[in-house]
C-alpha cells in the first residue's frame, strides 16, 4: 500500500534526479519503487556510502583507473558497483557482484539498471567461498550462471582485473577465502572493528591485524577510517 509520505519522497527524487540529470537517481527511485526492501536504505546510508567513496578515491590514488574487468564479492544490492561504473574517471568495461543472499541479485541489477542495458553489470547468486577465480590451472569457469564477458581474461593468474571484498568481517573461513584468490591478484579489501554486530564474525581490533590476516605481496595502500560507531580499515595491494 503507498502512503503519502512514500510518494512525497519519490516526488523529491524524481525532481532531484531531473534536476541533477543523474541516471543513479533515476535508478535509484525506480529501484524503491518496485523493491520493498529495507536494505536499499541500509546500503544508501551516510556511513555505507562514505565508505564506497573512500574506496573509490584511494584505488584512484594507488592503483590508477583502468580495470577491464572487476570482481565485487558481497557485493549486496550493488551500490558499490553503481558508484564505480558512475565515475567517469575509471575504465570499467565490467563488473560482476556476486552476493550469497538470492535476494540481492535483483535489487542490485535494478539499482545498476543503466548499466545492465549497456552490458556492463551482472549481479549472481553465489557464495564467494565456492567461487572459481580462475587461478593457474583453473579454466575460469564460475559456480553461478555467468555469460558474457563477465570475468574473461585477467591478470595475475586471474580472471579479473580487480576484485574487491568489502565484507571480510563477515567470513568466518577468510583464510580458507584467501587461499583461493590468484597470486598476484589486484585487491581491495575491507573490514572493521564493530564486533557488537554478530554477524561480523570476523571483525579485526585493528589495521596491523587485518594486514597480517591479509597478507600482500605489494600493499599499495593501508589506511582506517573512522565512523560514527566503529573503524573501518581497508587494504590495497596484490596478493
């Protein structure tokens, strides 16, 4: 049932995204639209976005801007991957989010819309511990339904150009995770230390811990960031 108050925030983001000639508003507003989903505002918020943002200015910074073909791991309704494929200073031919809850592949799809149509964003169900990276004697092969070009070719033993992982609070088996991405693969990682939320089973206390449960052959970036109710730390490098 739509109450007033849904169509009076529809109509404000309807009028911002005319204003704004924004194509994320306008697949934003579509995506409310057709999804009752909580989620959408969860991952919408000031804290999620901040932190999708610090991301995408430091892979700038340390890692440049061209990645044919990225890899989001967790990646949940996909504002990661409308934040990437949005900015006109990165070279994304595609992005794959893959996500372990069937829930999200639909909302992700509808939140990238615009680029769904362009063939530039695919969102699967698939757990990222079962995932096939395509490292050396691997034929890149994947365990969801993948077509396309999604993730074909790569780098460093892998199918991909980049992947990023900005949920590894949430892997109780990280090390097992770890061990099945390529050598030398381009990675960004992600973690806190919000350990009052018990789905974060793997929440490190600081940045010097999160490194050594991570470690890199070339760390090209290692910073925190404080939020309002946790810290989160972020790796750049290959593995």
């Amino acid at each position: 049932m739509t109450t007033f108050n849904d169509e009076f925030y529809r109509d404000i983001l309807e009028g911002l995204a005319i204003h704004a000639g924004s194509a994320l508003q306008r697949d934003v507003l579509a995506t409310i639209s057709r999804h009752d989903e909580p989620a959408i505002g969860a991952a919408l918020n000031k804290n999620q976005i901040a932190s999708k943002l610090w991301l995408a200015e430091s892979l700038r910074a340390s890692a440049g801007t061209a990645f044919p073909r990225v890899l989001i791991l967790g990646g949940w309704v996909g504002v990661l991957g409308a934040v990437l494929l949005h900015d006109p200073r990165f070279a994304i031919d595609s992005v794959l989010s893959i996500d372990i809850d069937p829930h999200c592949a639909p909302i992700a799809e509808s939140l990238n819309a615009t680029h769904v149509r362009a063939g530039r964003y695919a969102a699967q169900t698939a757990d990222m511990l079962g995932f096939d990276y395509g490292g050396p004697g691997g034929d890149g092969g994947s365990s969801g339904n993948g077509d396309g070009d999604f993730g074909a070719g790569g780098e460093g033993g892998g199918r991909f150009d980049l992947v990023i992982n900005t949920s590894c609070e949430h892997l109780d088996d990280f090390a097992g995770w770890y061990r099945q991405v390529p050598a030398a693969q381009l990675m960004v990682l992600q973690s806190n230390d919000y350990f009052a939320c018990r789905e974060h089973v793997n929440s490190v206390t600081d940045l010097a811990t999160f490194r050594a449960q991570a470690p890199m052959r070339e760390v090209l970036f290692a910073g925190q960031r404080a939020m309002r109710h946790y810290t989160r730390f972020m790796l750049i490098g290959r593995k």
